[in-house]
C-alpha cells in the first residue's frame, strides 16, 4: 500500500477500529474530551501531539485498559468499548507500550510465548510464527533463554514489538516506539512498521519523531487537549507546515 | 456562637450519653454489664480507629496494648494492700506505654503489610511470653483479684456497686473520647489524616512524619491499655486470652464495621457486633460465630464504609 | 558430649522435615501474595480442613494416598470459592479489606470446623509403620516420606511454574497485571486458580503434617503465624526464597527446642522476623534491591 493511496473523504469503507467521541477522566480530570478517529486494514496511521495531549490515553482506551465513560470503540464493526483487555488482545488487538514493559523476570521465548500460546494454534503454526519472529529479530533469537530485563532497550523494544506479532493480530497499537534509541535503532522500528504493512497487520502510531511518522504513515491524525484538531494524508503535511507548528511546536 | 452543626452534634451526644448512664436504672444486671463491656471493648476499638481511620495505619496490636494495661493494673492491685484504684490505673497505662513505645519504634521503618503482620506478631510475643511465664503472670491461669474501692485516697474510699462501676467506666469512656475528638480536630490530628492520605505529599511538605507516628502508635497505645485496666476492674481477673492477636482482630472488626475515622464509630461497631453475636449465640449456640462471620464479609464487601461511615465527615467537622 | 551432638543432629533431621511441610503451607502463601497482594489470613484454615478431610477419606478409604489427593482437590475447589465469592469483588479496593474479609473467613471456617468435627482432637495414622535408628531415637520411617513427598510437591509446582503454559501465565500476571491482559492472557482466571493452587497446597501440608500432631479446629491457627513469619523472612512473592526461610525458621526451632520449652521456642523464630524486618525488609535470603 503506499502512502499516497490515502484519501480522506471519503470514510473508509470497512475501518478495522472506529473510535467515536470517547471522553475518559482520571478520577476528577477529564483526560479525552471526545476523540474521533478510525483506522482501515492494513493501514498505518500517525497519531501526533505535544507531549499530555492524551495521546497514550487514546490507545489504551482503544486496548481496554481505560474505560471511556462516553463514546463508543468498534473494533470490526463490534462495540468493544467495555470488553477486558485480554478478550480484545484475542480478537486481535495487540499493544505495543510506552516503556516497552516487557516481563523482565521471563526470558524472550517466554514473553513470546505469552501472546503464542493460544487456542486454535497449532504447534506447527506455533513453530512457523517462532522462526518468523527470529528471522526479523535476530537478536532475539541469540537471547532467546536470557532474561528480558538484561536486554537493551533497542532490544527491549524488539521484544515488546515481537511479543505482540505473536497474537498474530489485525491491527498493532505502538506508544512511542523510538522513545530513547539510537539512530540506528530507529530504522530497524521503521523497517519493522514496513514489515507490518506487508503483512497487512493496521499500525497505529504514536511518536513524538515526526519524519519517522510522515514517513510511514498514510494518515496522520493530530491531537491537542485531548481532542483531534487536524487530520490529513501524510503526503500533504511538511515537517515545517504551519498546522505541525502548531500543534507541535516544531 | 452556636453554628447548626455543633448544636445538632452536642444534642446527639447527649441524648446518648443521658441513655448510657440511665442504663442501669432500667436494665436487668445482665444487659447492664452488657453495657458496660460494649463501652469498654468500644474504647478499645476506638484505639485502633486512631491508627487505622486517622493515620492510615493498619496494626494488630491492640491486644498487646489491651493485655498489658490489664496485667499492669493487676500487678498493682496484688501488690498494694488493700488494693488502690489510682495506683492500678497508672500502672495499667504505664505497661501500655512501655509496649507502644516498642511498636512505635517500629512502626517508622515498616509500611503497610509488614507493619500489620509486625504488630500481629508482637501481640503473639507478649501472648507467649505471658503464657509461659507462669511464676509472674499466673500462665494459663491468669491472675484473680479484688476489685478496688472508688474514693479520694486517704479520705473516703466507696466500694464499687454495680451502678458506680458502669458509671465510672463511661465517665472513663466519655472523657477518653472527648480527648481523643479534641486531638483529632488540632492541627497534629489533621497532620494525621494528611499522613493517611499520602504520605509521601506530607513529608515532602516538611512534616516530620515519623514523629507524629510514633506519637500516634503511643496515643492508641495509652487508651488501649485504659480500656485494660477497666476490664481488669470491672471483671476482677487477667489472662492471657486477652493478648492472643484474636482480640486485635476484633477491635479492628469493630472499628471497620462501625466505621473508620470516625471515633464513635467504633463503639457503635462494638455494640452492633456483641448484640449480633448475643443474638446469635441464642439461636446457634455456640457456632454463633458462623452466621456472625459471614454478616461481617458481607459486610466488608458491600459495606465497606462501617455503619457510621456516611456521617464521617459530619462527625469530624 | 556425644549426646549433644546427637540431639543437635536429631533436631537438625526434625527441623528438615517440619520445615519442608511448612515450606508447602509458606509457598501457596507467598505464591498468592505475590500475585494479588492479598494477605490470606484463612490460609491456617485451609491447612486445617485439609486435615480434617484427610481424616475423613482415610477413615472411610484406608488409603493415605487417596486422603492426600481427596484433600488437595476438595479445598482446592474450596479455594476457588473462596476466591470469587469474597476477593473478586474487592479487586480495586483499598488491600485493607482483603486482610479483613480473609479474617472474616478464618472465623467461618474454624467454627465450622467446631460444628461439624466437634472439639476433639483426632489422628491420622502413620501411612508406613516402622522405624530406623537414627542414633539414640527409633525415627518413624514415615516422617522422612512426608518430607520427601513434601518436598515432590514443591519441585512439582516448580517445574509447572517454570515449563507449562499456565505457569507462565501466572508469572507473567505476577510481574505486570495489565501488559498480561493485554497479551491475552485471562487474568480473573488465573488469579482464581493460583488461588485455588495455594489452598491445595496448604490442605496438602495439612494431610502430610496430621500424623505428626493431632488435627483439631485450631491448629491453623499456629501454622498461619508461622506461614506468615516463614513468607516475610523469604521475602514476599518469592517462592524460593520461602522454601529456604521455612527450613531456616524450622531448624531455628528445632533447635532451639533442646534450650527452651516448645512453647518459648516460636520466640526465636519471632525474633527472626524481627530482625529481617529491621535489616533486610525484602527477605533474608533475597538481595536488597538497590
């Protein structure tokens, strides 16, 4: 798919998640003030903002582990919005977090096995998702038995990356991905985003690196206070357009 | 002048407290006594609320300070002939004291979990200790005594009668709430309560928490081993059963289910639960404590702000 | 001479064996701590009617194994229970309640236990008559069994922590609730069964321990104190390090014995938590972390 296929109007025809005015509070703060926004099979779609602008909160409530008290999330045309997150990461939502959180205290194979071992899986198919997953991350497969806490963080995010390929899911949630990676770091995770798309696994991606998602990404979405103010095709935004500066402060 | 509040608070409490001291004008001796240790075992629980509903405390060591105030007065009561109420009392709470002081030391350095199971656990050291130590506290058997007489030493000395007993008891109680309301509502109470909020906010603040712990721990301590020396007055004997962690445990089932932070809570929270154990005990022998425990999970889960728990803040204001 | 160090070799045989029974009780402990941060206060309990359904199999079956395996299972299921009727609604609560509702618990059971079982103490028959020297003693032969059957069953919960797939599920919730959720893994229903896990291992320990002493309606009430001291000293959520701490608390004691009456000799193991508490609050026997 390339990244001038993508057209704003009209809407998708079968948008895999569809976020529809979700507000959330923090005890008394009211975090997302009716955010919209919709992702189709296969695509990657950018999600920008300054840093608190609710951009990580958007994705959790996507994934489950915040509850919208109003709106609704469809995932598959299915309201979702109430479901635990576990029944969401079976369905095919994987989640890819700030900070990574990996299992420190399991070793690589075991916090793949965490999303491979499923039902309806078979041992072969277990075995072929396995080499896959090796074959795009060598370095995990040389640390397979070692403990993820003694990983780098540029392999930490590997794994975390990894582990949520292993639910072999429709659509992946990423939370700042390149967050603290060296540069060459970097461009393995944008060689990674190119491999999902290949797969037609949907990406949404929230970064704070800016080229990295104009690059990537078919759309881009922009968030401030808790809302999205602007929405685009990634082909018809600079890095220096009056509305990036506005929202980011580039 | 009199805001609202006050007025309807100061009318509520001395409704109950006319009710209290009539009680053994129209009682039968039987719920008298009732009475009496339903404010007794309420002074204790109220000892626990400082710790658990004003500090954020939870400790199990009630009966350890509960223990100790009743040996301590009945050391006195053996060793001074003919035996002398103010010299029992002091004792009571010195022996309290000293055993607060031992916890207080350590309620500094331990949070949360291990702190409550610390505190179970001294209350089984002192268990032991007194068990075993046969030749001092009597061992199983604990210590029989007289009771001492009411009076103004050297100048008129009054055996107890049943009416007397009680009344001195809810003086004892009433005075010990009313202290413990006026400290809850200084600014060392409000400290308190900012500690059990978050702890972390008000040391950054500057507040020196440890030591308002410690006097805190201390405080509970004191009227703990009071609510002791009563029991050892009013029931003339002391035995280690009192220090088995199983009493700590019920002055915080009373505190709980009458509702945390509110000091009358827990004599309310004693009253409901002796009633309900009376109650049961009727109609199940001695199971009662099954159908009782089950109300109390119940309770717990669908309860969990006490019986007095809604009116926390009208109480505390 | 001689003697001394017989006695002190006996007591060391003796604290082995109690202390891996206790290892059994501490290690479902410590494994529900870790996972739910819920102090089970009706874990002596569960130890207890293990017991006493041990009695009961073994009475109308004859078999040791079989009131082992009856034990295990029933309280088991009696866990799971427990778990979802009493601690699932708490999930999200202040962990206060949790410490109460287990108490409330303990009480329902002990005196059930009273009601139905009356307050006579009662045994469970050595499952292997017969003894070996072992020194100046005539040491039954079962006791050594028990400690090896004990000691089976926490190499048993190892191997399935550490190579099936729920174990793996378990160790991964412990470590991060929400990142287990969000890779699929069905938290409410794995913390019911480590619930349920943790009072089979306990009633288990009850089975192994009752012909050593007698089984009544109290007898939780020592081991939860012990379990308790035995799971901090090990560090909280560490199930080795509660293996280790129990063989410590129990030798602790068994030595101790040869000073001081039985009675006086918890205070040794007291003054053990104490002083982990003061100097080394995450476990004896775990780094303190930095």
């Amino acid at each position: 798919m390339n990244a001038d296929d993508a057209t704003i109007e009209p809407p998708l025809k079968a948008p895999l998640v569809t976020v529809e005015d979700i507000h959330t509070y923090y005890g008394k703060s009211h975090i997302l003030h009716g955010v919209s926004l919709e992702v189709g099979k296969g695509e990657v779609v950018g999600l920008l903002g300054r840093n608190g602008v609710g951009k990580s909160t958007t994705l959790k409530a996507i994934m489950g582990l915040v509850h919208p008290s109003r709106g609704s999330v469809r995932f598959e045309g299915r309201p979702v919005a109430h479901l635990p997150s576990y029944r969401l990461a079976r369905l095919g939502l994987g989640y890819v977090p700030e900070d990574r959180r990996i299992f420190r205290l399991l070793t690589v194979l075991e916090n793949l096995r965490t999303g491979l071992d499923r039902h309806g899986v078979s041992n072969a198919r277990k075995k072929e998702l396995l080499e896959k997953v090796y074959d795009y991350f060598p370095r995990l497969a040389e640390r397979r038995h070692q403990a993820g806490g003694t990983l780098s963080g540029g392999e930490q995010q590997m794994l975390a990356i990894a582990r949520a390929m292993m639910l072999e899911p429709k659509i992946i949630l990423m939370d700042e991905p390149t967050e603290g990676l060296m540069p060459r770091m970097v461009s393995q995770i944008r060689e990674v985003i190119d491999v999902l798309r290949r797969e037609e696994v949907a990406v949404l991606l929230v970064e704070q690196n800016v080229p990295l998602t104009l690059e990537a990404s078919g759309r881009i979405y922009l968030m401030e206070n808790g809302a999205i103010r602007h929405h685009a095709a990634a082909s018809e935004l600079r890095v220096d357009d009056p509305v990036m500066r506005r929202y980011l402060g580039v | 002048m009199m805001r609202r509040h006050d007025i309807a608070y100061w009318t509520g409490f001395s409704v109950v407290l006319a009710l209290l001291i009539a009680a053994p004008l129209v009682l039968p001796e039987f719920w008298r006594r009732f009475v009496t240790e339903i404010l007794i075992w309420g002074l204790l629980a109220m000892s626990s609320d400082i710790l658990i509903g004003y500090t954020g405390m939870v400790s199990f060591g009630h009966s350890a300070f509960f223990g100790l105030g009743m040996y301590g007065a009945a050391a006195a009561l053996l060793a001074v002939k003919p035996p002398n109420l103010w010299l029992a009392i002091p004792c009571g709470l010195l022996a309290s004291a000293a055993v607060a002081a031992f916890v207080a030391y350590f309620s500094t350095r331990l949070r949360d979990i291990y702190f409550a199971i610390t505190t179970l656990i001294f209350s089984q050291i002192f268990y032991v200790i007194i068990f075993t130590w046969t030749a001092v506290t009597g061992g199983e058997n604990g210590l029989t005594f007289s009771r001492p007489k009411l009076g103004i030493p050297g100048l008129v000395a009054v055996p107890f009668t049943t009416w007397t007993l009680h009344w001195f008891v809810l003086a004892a109680v009433t005075a010990s709430y009313l202290v413990l309301r006026r400290i809850m509502r200084s600014p060392f109470g409000m400290v308190l309560q900012s500690i059990r909020e978050n702890e972390a906010r008000t040391r950054a603040i500057g507040f020196p928490i440890e030591r308002y712990k410690i006097v805190a721990v201390m405080l509970s301590g004191l009227f703990a081993g009071l609510a002791g020396v009563l029991y050892a007055i009013q029931n003339e004997f002391a035995a280690p059963d009192f220090v088995f962690f199983l009493v700590s445990g019920e002055a915080v089932i009373y505190n709980v289910m009458g509702g945390i932070g509110t000091l009358v809570g827990p004599i309310a929270g004693a009253a409901f639960f002796l009633l309900l154990r009376e109650a049961c005990s009727r109609f199940f022998t001695e199971y009662y404590l099954i159908p009782v425990g089950l109300i109390f999970i119940a309770m717990v889960i669908f309860m969990p702000q006490g019986l007095l728990g809604f009116a926390r803040r009208w109480l505390n204001r | 001479m001689a003697t001394s160090i017989a006695q002190f070799l006996v007591q060391t045989v003796n604290g082995v064996v109690t202390g891996l029974i206790l290892a059994l009780v501490a290690s479902g402990l410590t494994l529900i701590f870790g996972i739910m941060d819920v102090v089970n206060f009706a874990h002596g309990e569960l130890f207890m009617l293990g017991a006493y359904v041990g009695v009961i199999t073994l009475a109308a079956t004859g078999s040791f194994w079989l009131a082992l395996v009856a034990a295990t299972l029933t309280i088991a299921l009696l866990g799971a229970v427990i778990y979802v009727a009493t601690l699932r609604p708490l999930l999200g609560r202040d962990p206060l309640n949790t410490i109460l509702v287990t108490f409330g618990v303990s009480l329902v059971l002990q005196n059930y236990a009273l009601w139905q079982f009356g307050p006579v103490a009662r045994k469970i028959q050595e499952p292997f008559p017969g003894h070996f020297a072992l020194f100046y003693l005539d040491y039954p032969w079962y006791r050594i069994v028990i400690a090896l059957l004990a000691a089976a069953i926490i190499a048993a919960l190892w191997l399935f922590l550490k190579f099936s797939t729920y174990g793996v599920w378990i160790r991964a919730t412990t470590q991060d609730r929400l990142m287990a959720q969000a890779m699929g893994i069905p938290v409410p229903r794995v913390l019911t069964v480590v619930f349920a896990i943790g009072s089979g291992m306990a009633a288990a320990s009850g089975v192994l321990f009752g012909p050593l002493v007698g089984v009544d309606h109290a007898m939780g009430l020592d081991w939860v104190l012990k379990a308790f001291i035995v799971v901090v000293v090990g560090g909280m959520g560490n199930l080795a390090g509660s293996v280790a701490a129990a063989i410590f608390i129990s030798l602790l004691e068994s030595y101790a014995a040869l000073i001081v009456s039985p009675a006086q000799a918890v205070i040794f193991s007291f003054a053990a938590l104490i002083l982990t508490l003061l100097f080394r609050p995450t476990g004896l026997f775990v780094p303190t972390p930095k």
